[in-house]
C-alpha cells in the first residue's frame, strides 16, 4: 500500500513539473502577448572582423508569424520567423541562410546573435526603429 502510494503522489508530482501551470489554477505563469514587431528596422551585424551597417527589415506580424523583406546594398531577399512574447527568430531566404535570433529589450530596439551556414560564421546584431 505504501508503495502505491508513493507511485501515485510520485506521477502527480511529475505531471505538476511537466505543466506549463503547475498545479495551479491561476492563470499568472500563462506567457504574456508577443511584442510587436511590426515595420521598418535598421540592423547593425557584426560579424567576424567586419561590421554591416547598411541592412534593412521590413517585418509584418501576424501573431507569433514573422515575414518582411531583409534589405542591403546589392539585395532584397525574404525574410520569415517567429516571435514568442520578447524572444524573435527570423531566418533570410539565401542559400547561406541565416539565422537572427534576439531578445527585444524595448518596444524599438533588438539585440541578438547570427549563425550563418551551421555555425560557419557567427556574430552578433542589433536593430532599432528608425
């Protein structure tokens, strides 16, 4: 009997840990809206020994889906992601792929880091509405 009930308090203290709530029914660790992201960003990456000034975002939200245009000097490619509450990650539509993901510190500014081709290059980036 003891050993069941052991079993029996053990699951429920399991299902309590795997439960976005706990055990909970207050709905105050339920996650916050996303942020928004929506419009024109000017993005700072550096990366290696150089630093990118010229790139743009153009993003629009649709919930926790991103999609926009990611703009330099000589290119326009598409861009696609998510967003989950202030964490972002966008990936540009190149063959090296690149992969930006960030916190948003406040409602105009985004810091983050960059992994191109697997984890070939990798660097750091930042973005402000202008």
């Amino acid at each position: 009997m003891k050993s069941r009930l052991f079993l029996t308090f053990s699951g429920v203290l399991m299902m309590c840990a795997l439960s976005f709530n706990g055990c909970s029914d207050s709905d105050s660790n339920q996650p916050g809206p996303a942020a928004n992201v929506q419009g024109d960003w000017k993005v700072t990456v550096n990366h290696e020994d150089r630093t990118v000034n010229s790139v743009e975002w153009t993003l629009t939200q649709v919930g926790s889906g991103l999609k926009g245009t990611y703009r330099t000097v000589s290119s326009e490619v598409r861009i696609m992601g998510t967003i989950f509450e202030n964490q972002l990650s966008l990936v540009a539509d190149t063959p090296e792929m690149p992969v930006f993901v960030g916190t948003i510190t406040d409602n105009n500014n985004i810091v983050g880091s960059l992994t191109v081709s697997e984890g070939s290059v990798s660097g750091t980036w930042t973005a402000s509405r202008p």
